[in-house]
C-alpha cells in the first residue's frame, strides 16, 4: 500500500477536527459558555497540521492567541481544550487559562499566549534547554504576520542565528494584523525576506497546501536536528473569520473571501486522497463523522466538568 495514505489520511482528519472544533467554540462563545474571547483559525487549518505532523512527541511548540488548530495538531486531548476555554476545572490549565492561555506541558505544548510576540522567548528557552541537555528536540514557535514587527521576533531570531539554535519559527500569514492589512503594517513584501538579515534558512510556502508545509517543515526539523541551526518559515494562508468571533470585517473586500474558499486546505487534500486513489469517497465520509464525533464527545466532557473552587484561586500561584 502506498506509505502516503496513513500520513495523509492522519493529516485530513486533524485538520477537520480543528475545523469542527472551531466551530463548536465559536458557538459556546456567542452563547456565553466560553471563559473569554474566541479567536478562530478557519481555513488555515493546513499551517497547524503540516507542521505538526512533521514534529515527535518530545518537540515543543509555542502558540499565539489564535492556538486551537496548534494545539490539536501537536496532540492535544480535546476535551480538556475545550474545558479550558469554558473556564472549567477540568481544562488542561484547570480552567485558569481559558481560550488564550492554552497549555499542556506533557505533550510540549508550552503554552498559547495571548501577548503578540510572546512565544519568541519561550520557544527560545526550549529550542536552548535541547541544546543544553543534549538532546535532538525541536522548538517551534508559531506566531503571526502582526507579531513579525515586535521587538521579540527580531531578538529572538538574532539570538537563535548566534547561538545556532534548533528552532523553527513558523510565520502563519493570514495576511491581517487584527484589521489591518500585511501590505500595510509589513516593511517588505515577505515575512521571510528577514531571514537574510540573520544569516538564516528563509522560505515561503503555500499554507493552504498541508503537503507542501509538511515538506518544508519536515526540512527545517531535519536540519535543526542535525545542528544546522534554525529556519524562518512563512505560510501564505488566510484567516477567513474575523479577529475574533465578534469581528464584524467591514474593513475586508467583498470579493476576497470567495477567492480563499477555493483554496480551502481540507478540500485540496481530499481532492488529491481521491485523484491519486489513495482513499474512497466512503473513507473521507468516515473520517468526517469520527471527527464530528470526538468534538461532540469534547463537549460532552467540558459541560460536565465543575467551575474551580474559590480555593483553587490560590493554588498554582508559585511553582513547586
């Protein structure tokens, strides 16, 4: 059988979980259910899952306030998520993190931050931590195309270029810093152009295609592993919500939507599972019903687990 199908039948099914995922949260938030804002990463889900299928276990990531499709995709058990962003004591973060603070230190998930640029100096502090201990693990940091022009995003590739470290920085352009145009807030065509000003790897790729961010993930890992030092890496791919769910988008043309839809990335892989006939109509049809069943089963677990104690308040102030 061809090696490609269990891999690309693995991505398809993260990729629409988060997607279910996402939609289910958006539903809680307009309802009140949710513990916060939620910020939604419908139609980029192909950034997430390409990157995440080309980690181990023992890698880390770092995310951003818009981390639900990270998350699910470096393995995540989604009914704690989704209890965390209820606000509930049995979230991953026990209910304190809520919808931007994500965090499961168990499967490398060092944590979603709700601070632009935040996750630099985390990641940072891993990608070191490896070095240090000898190990191969990696570091990514996710973040996005607004967070390329904070002050942490230029030291930290500074540093991480000195140093050698084995870091990936993962640039998820959704092409809107809140409501403002890249092509405004961004100084050069690129997020990746700023590679060459560290001395480091710096490409480009389709974020709507999870194939090609897998094979430029993939390579970047590979060399981290290998000492070769880290990698820029920015994904083109398009946020089709708003900032949050809440996000009215008048500042959006009309037309724009419309074009991204035709890119949709879960699309594009069941076109190519079915084109090369590695998977049937039936089997995509089964993978879009376990998924829809694992969120309902989340939904389930999150309803079900209590607020925290007033007594909870002070616990997990100081670190053991």
């Amino acid at each position: 059988m061809d090696k490609r199908r269990d891999l690309y039948l693995a991505m398809l099914e993260k990729m629409v979980t988060i997607r279910l995922f996402e939609d289910e949260a958006v539903v809680k938030h307009n309802t009140g259910k949710a513990a916060g804002r939620i910020l939604p990463q419908t139609g980029a889900e192909g950034v997430a899952v390409g990157t995440g299928a080309a980690l181990r276990d023992g890698d880390f990531i770092t995310s951003t306030h818009r981390p639900n499709g990270h998350l699910i995709a470096k393995g995540i058990e989604l009914g704690p998520m989704l209890a965390e962003i209820y606000g509930r004591s049995g979230g991953s973060s026990g209910g304190k993190g809520g919808p931007m603070h994500i965090a499961d230190v168990s499967r490398g998930i060092l944590g979603a931050n709700g601070i632009v640029g935040g996750g630099f100096p985390i990641a940072m502090g891993a990608a070191f931590a490896a070095r240090y201990q000898g190990t191969d693990a990696v570091a990514v940091c996710f973040f996005g195309d607004g967070a390329a022009n904070q002050g942490s995003f230029h030291e930290a590739l500074n540093l991480a270029a000195i140093w050698q470290l084995p870091v990936i920085f993962v640039c998820e352009n959704n092409y809107y810093g809140m409501s403002m145009s890249a092509a405004e807030h961004l100084s050069v065509p690129n997020v990746a152009d700023r590679a060459a000003a560290y001395g480091m790897s710096g490409r480009i790729v389709d974020g709507n295609d999870v194939l090609a961010v897998y094979a430029a993930v993939s390579e970047a890992v590979a060399r981290a592993r290998n000492g070769a030092g880290p990698s820029l890496i920015e994904c083109k791919t398009f946020r089709r919500g708003g900032h949050s769910a809440d996000d009215a988008q008048a500042y959006r043309p009309k037309d724009e939507l419309a074009h991204w839809q035709e890119k949709d990335p879960i699309l594009r892989l069941k076109s190519v599972l079915l084109r090369e006939k590695l998977a049937t109509e039936a089997e995509l049809a089964a993978i879009d019903a376990a998924a829809a069943e694992a969120v309902a089963a989340a939904v389930a677990y999150a309803e079900a687990s209590p607020f925290p104690a007033p007594a909870d308040a002070l616990r997990d102030v100081y670190s053991d």
